[in-house]
C-alpha cells in the first residue's frame, strides 16, 4: 500500500476541483427529497461520496476544502431554502473525517479485514432504527401482531423487510475481496470509513441542524433518518470503491 502524502500539488487541486463540481451536480440537481414528519428532512442524493472520495485521496484538507466549496458554490448556484452554516460545517466534515481515517489507514499499513465489524454497525444501526420505531410508535404490538401505525403488517411483507435487512447486514462480508482496491484501499475499510462519517455527520450533526431549523425534537427526525443511512452506506461504499480505480492516477507523483 502507498504511504501517505500530504503534499499539495496541481493534480490534486484540479482533482478536488472536479469531485466539487460533481458533489454540487448531485447534491442540487440529482437528489430525493423525502419528507419526515411532515417536513422536507430527509434529501437521498450521492453528493457526499465525491467529497469523501476527495478526502480518502487527498488528505483531509483538500477533503475540507471540496466540502466547503461545494456547499458555497451549491447555496449560490442553486439554493434551496434558508443557508444554514450547520450544512456548512457538514459538508467540510464529509471531507475531514474520511480524510483522516485514511491518513491512519495509510500511515499503519493496516491489513486487518473489516468486514465483520462493518456488519456489525449496519446491525446495530438496524437495531436502533426498530427501537426508535417501537418508542415512536410507528411500530407497535397488538395482541400478538405487528402494526405499523395502525395498519397490520402481513407475514410476507415481514419476510421481506427482514430479507432486506439481513442483505444489508451480509453485504459488507459478500463484497469482501470483489470491489478491492490493492492500490489504496479495500472494500471494508472504505465501508467503515463510510460508516463513521454517517454516523458523526448525518445521524448526529445533520439530525440536530434539522432539529434547531424546524424546530422539531430530534427524536422524531432520528429514525427516518437512520433508515435512510442503512441504506446509503452501503451504496456511498460502492460507489466511492468503484471510483477510486478511476482516480486512482490523480494521487501518483
């Protein structure tokens, strides 16, 4: 593996300038909105992968700095809403915390398979999401039956939701070793990159700004939010490993 270095040079400002002009096409003009609690407060959308892509390959300054400008440049280009400088610092963080955790990666030479631990935060992700729908009460219940609200859940629509979740659980372990990298970095450390930035960014920060905006108890927003997570982990996770054998050239010196 390549050892770290932190040298900027023109490749890499030109690089991290194009994975900003992407992250702005995705995150402005490509995205889903899908609304929470009566609120538009759950954006589906890929314009996170390139910042941390740009993170994973540069470091986590020029990772920073393509946060920053895509959220500036976003907000000017095509704003959508009140600007909130909360978004701002997310956007920065996307960049930072993967760029950091690769700097690690990279410095240690680390060989260790993460597979199982990935897995296991997709499973504890799902765990929370099923509590935070029973204390929500949009699971619940009912002489022995399960409602979402009020409506019964049938056995075949349960199978199907179980059999998505454990998919989602094995995902991480079946893609081991298929979507390597062995230039930069495998599957399962991308993954777990992925995972943390979510968890800090979008679960926690994100979460609490659309709390202080709407003025809406982060709880409520908590559990459409972390499903929406479940899912774009693993797709960031692809998508960031499928790119890198692209860009792959822009870090050589």
């Amino acid at each position: 593996m390549e050892k770290y270095k932190g040298n900027i040079t023109t490749r890499k400002l030109v690089m991290a300038s194009f994975l900003t002009a992407l992250s702005i096409i995705f995150t402005r003009f490509l995205f889903l909105m899908v609304p929470l609690a009566g609120l538009p407060a759950l954006r589906l959308s890929f314009g996170e992968s390139p910042i941390m892509l740009s993170g994973v390959l540069f470091g986590p300054l020029l990772g920073g700095l393509t946060g920053l400008a895509a959220d500036l440049i976003g907000v000017v280009v095509n704003p959508q809403g009140a600007y909130f400088p909360g978004f701002t610092l997310s956007s920065i963080l996307w960049g930072v915390i993967p760029g950091f955790i690769s700097m690690y990666f990279k410095k240690v030479d680390n060989e260790r398979d993460y597979s199982i631990t990935n897995s296991l935060l997709i499973f504890l992700l799902i765990c929370g999401l099923i509590k935070g729908f029973f204390s929500q009460d949009i699971l619940s219940i009912k002489e022995g039956s399960i409602y979402l609200y009020d409506n019964l859940l049938s056995i075949p629509i349960m199978v199907l939701y179980i059999g998505v979740f454990v998919v989602l659980v094995l995902l991480p372990i079946f893609l081991r070793g298929k979507l390597n990298n062995k230039s930069y970095f495998s599957f399962d450390k991308i993954v777990l990159m992925v995972s943390i930035s979510y968890i800090i960014v979008s679960l926690g920060l994100n979460t609490l700004w659309l709390s202080i905006m709407f003025k809406k108890g982060f709880l409520i927003l908590f559990p459409g939010r972390l499903l929406s997570s479940i899912v774009s982990i693993p797709m960031h996770s692809m998508i960031i490993s499928i790119f890198m054998k692209y860009f792959k050239y822009a870090v050589r010196e």
